[in-house]
C-alpha cells in the first residue's frame, strides 16, 4: 500500500513539479495559457471518450430494440396447436389473452376482467376455460382462486 502511494506521489511531482514553482508561474502568461491548453485537451480528449461510449450505446440499443420487434412478430404468430389431423385457429382476442398470459406468467378471471374491460367476471372466465379447452393454458389452484398459466408444450 505504501509503495503504491509513493508512486502516486512521484507521479504527481512529475506531472505538476513543486507546487511552489507552479504558484510562482501563475504570473507568467505563457504558463497560463499552457495551464489552459493543457486543460482543454484533457476535455476534449474526454469528449472523445463519452462520443464513443454514447455510440456503444446507441448500438446497444439499436439491438434491443431489433430483439423486441422480433419478439413482438414472435408473439402475434402464437403457435396453433393441432387436434389430431385438423388444426384449429384462435380468435384475435384469444390471442390476445394468451399474450397477456404469457407476459405476466398467470392471470386470473379478474385480472382479463380489468385488462379487456369485461363486464362481469364471468366472461373473462369463459374466454379463459376455452383457452384450458384448447391446451393452451393450464390452471393453477390456489387457495379457492383459479389461476392459468401458458401450457408447457410437451
């Protein structure tokens, strides 16, 4: 510890010198305006620095934003699973539903009530049965709640 400390101190005697020489060259002009040179490279150099990590970030975001356009195609092409021979299609607002489920892992009735402003409770639920019906959802008990989940294809 005390060997790199003494390595900070000579480093810093040889950037600035003796301090009393520095303060005792404040009154010369030249060493001014090489205090102020010196001053305004430092910043821009370090303009240079925060430009290229301001462009790693735009990248980065370029590439998130490239990542969840192709997750939102992902999810409004929702896999239709077959019955059989014959294959079945979904409504949009089933598909709907299933993205919302997905997204937040497990709803209830009350939960697709609030969110696609149904009436009553038992509307949501009967979207949500269907869903069950079709294996595209399963249900979680808890307690005297009803809750689904995406199915996990087998």
């Amino acid at each position: 510890m005390k060997d790199s400390l003494t390595n900070y101190d000579r480093e810093f005697e040889e950037i600035v010198g003796n301090l009393a020489d520095t303060v005792q060259d404040m009154s010369d002009p030249v060493a001014i305006a090489t205090m102020l040179y010196t001053i305004a490279e430092e910043k821009k150099n370090g303009n240079l620095v925060i430009r290229d990590i301001n462009a790693k970030f735009d990248n980065i975001l370029e590439g998130l934003k490239d990542i969840s356009t192709r997750l939102d195609d992902l999810e409004s092409k929702v896999e239709v699973p077959s019955r059989g021979d014959t294959t079945f299609e979904i409504s949009d607002r089933d598909r709907e539903i299933l993205s919302y489920v997905t997204s937040n892992r497990r709803v209830c009735a009350d939960d697709i009530q609030e969110k696609f402003q149904y009436r009553g409770r038992n509307a949501a639920s009967a979207r949500l049965s269907k869903l069950f019906r079709e294996n595209l959802v399963e249900k979680v008990y808890v307690g005297r709640k009803v809750y689904y989940q995406r199915r996990i294809p087998d």
